[in-house]
C-alpha cells in the first residue's frame, strides 16, 4: 500500500500515515493480511440453483427471515424441522462463517410467495441449501406464520465472493466483495485526514483492483462515500486524474455497479454488465472511478499533526442522544421549540441514512429499534416515517400525524458510517484483565519521536474517561482510576506524556481536551499513579420527572427542634445555626421522582463496605451528594441551596414487567434498575430548600442529579430541571419546570444564565 505514496522521509509522518491508511479500511473487518483466496465450492450438476437473502424488517445485516430465490421468484423456508446445522450451511452459502442462532415462527415477519423448503433436514456440512433433503421444492403445508429466520456471526468468509449463479435482472442480487477502499491518489490528499478523494478500489480475490467509469453515475459515488462517513459527493478535476491514469497501468475488477443511491454499501448495489478490457489491460474509456466526497463540518480534513476539532452537533432540527460513540444514538427532532422522539413503526436504513446525511455522517449502517440506546423523554413527535432517502431533513419525509399510542419503549435510533480518523491508533489501554479496562497510554511526539506514555491521574475523573472509551469504541466510561498499581502497564511507557486534561465529554479524541502543552505538571508522576478507565457498552441514564415537582411543591414552617437531624447533615441555610431552639425554618418542599431511561442498572461508586451509616436518619450513605437543589435569581446567582444524600438508592416503583433488584432494608444492595425509579417524597428529611432568608421575588428553581459525575450515564444534560418560580413571602408558584435541553435555544431565553445546561463547575 505504501509503495503507491510519496511520503516524506521522516519517521514521524511516516508513522502517522501507516494509522490512518489503515484506520481508514479497517471499520469493513478486513485486514491487509488476509490475502486468502476464495474458492467456490463445486455443486453436483443436477444441484437446483437457488440463491440466498436474508429480509425482513428491524434487524441488522447479519441476521433476518431467509429468502429463498428459485425459478423466478422469491420465497420462503418453514421452521418444521428447521435446525442450527441448516442455519450454518444458509449462513455460509451467505458469506458468513456460521450460524450464531435461528428462530422460527416469522421472528423477522411474515415473508410473501411461496414457501420453497419444508421439512429441511442438513448435517451442517452441506455446500447449498439445495443439496438438503426435504418435502422437495416447493412442496409444503406450511404458512407464512412459519417462516424460518437466522443470525449469522458477523464474521465474514475471507475471500469470499457472491458467484452469480441466475440472471441479472434478479432484484436485490447483491455483490459480495472482500473488501472496498478510496486511496488518494493526489499528493495534497494523501497528507489530510480523512481521505476524502481518491480511486475506489474493491478487493477480489486478495488483490486491489479498479472500477472502470465506463457506467459509473453519481449515484454510485453518493454510496461510496455515504459508506466512508460522508454526508454528499461533489465534482472534481478530472483532467489531473486522466494525465495521472495515462501513466499508471491500472488492474480492473470485471463488473460495473448499478447504484440506486440509497444503499449503505457498494455490495447492496446491483451488479452491471461484464466490463470490456482493451489488450492493454484498460476499460475502453481508460479511466479509473474517482470520487471525491464533501465532509461533515466536524470532520473537515486537517494535516495529520492537527487533531483539535471536538464534536459539535450541526443541525438544530435533529439530534443524537445516548450513544455511546460519535454518530449513533436515539433520534430526536424539535418540533414546536420542544425536543421528542420518532417511533419506530417501519423504521428502516433509508430513513436512518437521512438523519445520518443530516448530521454532517455518512449512510446509516444500522438502524435501532424498541428503544435499544434508552428511553427519551417528552412527545413522540412522528410516527410511521416513509423516506425517499434523497430529503434533506428528517422532517420533510412523510409521517402519520393521525397515528397515536407509541410509547418511549418504541424510540428509534441509528448508528451512521463516520470518517475513519484514525484516533484509535493514539491511544492504548494496557495491563486490564480484559479489552475494556487498564492504564491509558498515549502516542505522543518527543524530540521528533512517536512515544507511548502514561496520563497524570491529578483531576482525572468521568468525563476524561468517557472520552477514552469513546476514542477506542469501547462504549461509556465505568469508572475513572487514579491509581492503577494493579495495572502493570508496559515499563517503557511508565513516563508521562500528557497532563491537565479537562475533558467536556463530547471531544472525539483525548488530544481535543484541554491539557497541558510541552510543559507537564505532574507531581506523583506516572506508572501506579497513571490514570485508568474500565469501559462498558452500556450506561445508565437517570432523569427527573419535572412534572411532580411542579405538582408537589408548597411552603412549610417548621421548627428547629424537629430539624435536628437535618442540621448534622447540613441541609438547612447556614444562618439556622445562629438562631435560638424555639424558632421556625420555611422551606420549600416537593417530591422527586428519578427515572432511570438507560441501558444499565444506576449503582453507587463506592462499594458497600465504604457506605457510611448515619446514626440519626438511621440508614447508609452510599453517595456522597446525590443531588443538588438551588434557587436561582434571574441572572442565575445563588440564593438558596439545598441537597441530598443518597441515603437509600432503591427501586420505589417499576414499569410494567420489570421486577425491584434494589431494596435498601436489612442493608441491601443499592442502585436503580432500567426501566423503575426512586422516589423522594416531599415529606422526607432534606428534600427540600431553606428559604427562610430569601426576600419575595421571582427565581429559577434548579434541580441537578449526579451532580458531581460520580457515576458515569449516557447522557448529562438531562439530568437537570428547570422551573420557574414565583415567592410573596407567603406562597409560592412553581411553573414551566422542564428537563435541561428539553426545549429549543429561544425557549430556554426565558432561563437566563442556564443556556448551556452546565450541570457543575469543574
């Protein structure tokens, strides 16, 4: 691959160039050392010729209702009979290299046609479903109800290669080819990342080769691209690549491609014509296919030394929340100056690729169902969405605005194609017991050398290591280490390379986080004392139902001597301890209802043996502050706080078919789990906020869990409510309280200071 470039001839660009090139084709699970050779298997003569798909809606790429193509038309297979060895051998002649599952009873939907195979007995060792015996082909008594479906491994065969066994006018007839890349061939975007001009090339049978542009159209440079994490193609100079093409002989694959525009992968294209080839080895046009694509604005190409764009959402019409990683998450539209969801109901990958091409990413690679990446809050804004794939915004595809029910379980989502940027190859974690946990080491630039070092652990906390899972893919951060003397790292790497990072939580990469320069600060130093993560794929998300503080909010005039306890644990003004026995505290009290909407059970930091037991409430503390409770005057200064400890994390209350793991009696566990929530009521010590000292007015009442980021979540900004508040000295109104980003940018106006849903100072 590098003996096509002209490099420079230092090591450190040298370095650099190897991971992006191979960052750039490594998101297709092809390596550039897998050169085996695909072999079709040779089938017996009077083998019927049947072709393969897998169909059926909600489902990935792997997996779905089998399809069965024989004597022109498209059919199904029954479950009788149907076993894992007749999984293997659909998977295989599939491409893939086994059957991880199979279900029956139309898991995937009801398939149409008829019903091919029934009664499919195979020992797995078959080389095409048709050499299985069964009924005979086409003889069944079954009916769609029964249609068989499997998941394949997402591992694919090396080498292999769909072999065209009918004739081209099938619909949905897929290529399967090894592997697909754009190389720069132009000096200026070799030196950028990511590479976003270049020939497509297609592995076949272990060798690059070139498609010729004989038939080649837009539309096929639109999936190119929407493949790679770029939202549009755009035109380039073509006279540069002919005098280029002129002096290289090229080698080309023998198909063109038909493209409709709409798939997320050149293999989803339909295969053209055989492409004519002059003696010479060129196509009759004698030109290579060259695309040239249009980045989102957060991906625009920068030289490699220069990573220090963060991500930033870049259309104010929709957004991604709860993924763990740039460019997935539940889909949300803003509707009316207020944020909801979009229900699932026949959600498919164009309409997912529209709101990827939207967000500045490129095609969809998968779209979510059943709120698989957490429960939003608010209106269900659209329903049974119908895309043409080519709208420019979610919103302006068809929807039914008649179609009421759906609930937050049927939250869609989408994971899009993004740039390859070649971030995972700066940064390593190392001495885990697992790939998800260990010392994080960085690749930085000493004296003109690339070396990995260590990250002084000093202010290390949940959001830097949010930003490390998130570079390597690793999903969210479980915890943030400050010590990591049971990590034994590499020894080489025991120095430390970078120190000061300050992390805001949605930076791409480490480097994007504020950190000290050439200058390092850090006393302990690196190696036990380096910083640590451990990552999981999932990550609970606890929300605050602003609507019962709303309802449950009133004034009480209560005596000192009955506030004893809450005095020991500082919830009162600090003016309460000059104020003689006998006197009366106002507080402002109402009740919280915490919602966790995640993927993961909500659990205390600290382990049970360090809950601290508090003798007068009579529980454990298994959180320092839980959350926080502040009046706020219009300009947003402080006028009164309050706060709660978590003295007892349990499940209060869960939705329907969900069992209580968390029961804080008898000193048991403690935690939220998904899907239940905790309530605190209005008449609990400390659920409230002094205000005995606060002169009649109008305020913004603000309430923060998690407030300090002990607990790593999905999402941040949900965690604050919003009201506005209303004080005569006698009563008081609490009014609009809403969820932190619920509402548009001009809505949260009437919430001066608080725009940025900043939820501590750090």
């Amino acid at each position: 691959m590098l003996k096509q470039r002209s490099l420079p001839h230092l090591l450190l660009t040298l370095l650099c160039l190897w991971a992006v090139c191979k960052a750039q084709f490594e998101p297709w699970g092809y390596h550039e050392a897998e050169q085996e050779h695909y072999t079709a298997p040779e089938l017996p003569p009077d083998t019927p010729k049947i072709q393969l798909r897998l169909a059926g809606e909600k489902r990935k790429h792997n997996e779905g209702r089998v399809e069965v193509f024989y004597d022109g038309e498209w059919g199904t297979i029954c479950d009788d009979d149907f076993t894992i060895h007749a999984a293997h051998v659909v998977c295989r002649q599939l491409g893939y290299v086994e059957a991880i599952s199979w279900s029956a009873a139309s898991k995937y939907g009801k398939g149409e046609g008829r019903i091919w195979f029934d009664n499919v007995h195979c020992t797995g060792k078959e080389k095409s479903l048709a050499q299985c015996s069964s009924n005979g082909i086409g003889v069944s008594d079954c009916k769609h109800t029964e249609d068989v479906g499997v998941v394949c491994s997402d591992k694919r065969i090396p080498g292999f290669k769909f072999i065209n066994a009918l004739t081209n006018n099938v619909e949905s007839l897929n290529i399967q080819v090894e592997d697909v890349r754009i190389r720069a061939i132009l000096a200026s975007y070799r030196k950028r990342i990511p590479v976003t001009e270049g020939y497509v090339e297609v592995k076949d049978g272990g060798r690059w080769k070139q498609l010729c542009d004989e038939e080649w159209t837009h539309m096929n440079s639109r999936v190119i691209c929407g493949m790679f994490g770029f939202p549009s193609e755009r035109r380039y100079n073509a006279r540069v690549y002919k005098m280029f093409a002129r002096k290289r002989k090229h080698t080309y694959w023998g198909y063109s491609v038909n493209c409709t525009g709409n798939e997320a992968h050149l293999s989803s294209c339909r295969l053209g014509r055989n492409v004519r080839q002059t003696d010479n080895g060129t196509c009759v046009q004698g030109m290579p296919v060259v695309v040239s694509c249009v980045p989102g604005r957060a991906f625009a190409p920068t030289p490699m030394t220069g990573f220090r764009k963060a991500f930033r959402q870049e259309h104010p019409l929709v957004r991604l929340k709860g993924g763990a990683i740039i460019g997935e998450g539940r889909v949300e539209v803003l509707k009316n100056g207020e944020w909801g969801t979009i229900c699932d109901d026949n959600w498919n990958l164009i309409s997912a690729t529209v709101v990827c091409r939207e967000l500045g990413f490129g095609s969809a690679k998968e779209f979510l169902t059943g709120g698989r990446l957490g429960q939003g809050m608010g209106p269900v804004h659209m329903n049974e969405v119908e895309c043409s794939g080519f709208e420019k915004s979610i919103t302006e595809c068809f929807f039914n605005k008649d179609s009421l029910g759906c609930s937050h379980e049927e939250d869609a989502g989408v994971r899009c194609n993004v740039p390859a940027m070649g971030f995972q190859e700066r940064l390593r974690l190392s001495g885990g017991r697992n790939p998800f946990e260990g010392r994080v080491e960085v690749l930085a630039e000493r004296n003109g050398s690339l070396v990995w070092g260590t990250v002084c652990s000093e202010g290390w906390g949940t959001m830097e290591a949010m930003v490390v899972c998130r570079q390597l893919g690793l999903g969210f951060a479980n915890h943030a280490f400050q010590e990591t003397w049971y990590w034994p790292g590499e020894v080489n790497a025991d120095r430390v390379v970078m120190s000061g990072v300050r992390c805001s939580g949605t930076e791409m990469s480490l480097s994007h986080c504020l950190h000290h320069g050439e200058h390092l600060d850090c006393p302990k130093g690196g190696a036990r004392f380096a910083a640590g993560v451990s990552c999981s794929e999932t990550a609970p998300d606890l929300v605050l139902n602003p609507q019962i503080v709303e309802h449950t909010t009133y004034l009480e005039d209560r005596p000192m001597l009955m506030l004893q306890c809450a005095y020991e644990e500082n919830c009162l003004a600090t003016t309460a301890s000059q104020v003689p026995a006998d006197s009366y505290r106002r507080l402002l009290r109402f009740s919280s209802q915490i919602h966790n909407n995640g993927q993961s059970d909500f659990r205390p930091k600290a382990s049970r043996e360090t809950w601290v037991w508090h003798d007068c409430h009579r529980h454990y503390h298994s959180m320092e502050v839980f959350t926080n409770y502040d009046l706020l005057s219009l300009n947003g200064t402080k006028v009164a706080e309050g706060h709660k400890a978590s003295f007892c994390l349990e499940d209060s209350e869960c939705d329907e078919g969900i069992e209580k793991r968390y029961e804080c009696a008898n000193f048991g566990e403690q935690g939220i789990t998904v899907g239940c929530w905790d309530t605190y009521r209005h008449d609990i010590d400390c659920q409230w906020v002094d205000i005995t000292d606060v002169k009649p007015g109008d305020y913004i009442f603000q309430v923060v869990i998690n407030p300090n980021y002990e607990v790593a979540e999905s999402d941040y900004t949900n965690n604050v409510v919003k009201c506005r508040c209303r004080y005569d000295g006698h009563r008081i109104w609490m009014y609009s309280c809403h969820i932190g980003g619920a509402f548009s940018s001009e809505t949260e106006d009437t919430f001066p200071g608080l725009l940025n849903n900043q939820v501590a100072h750090r």
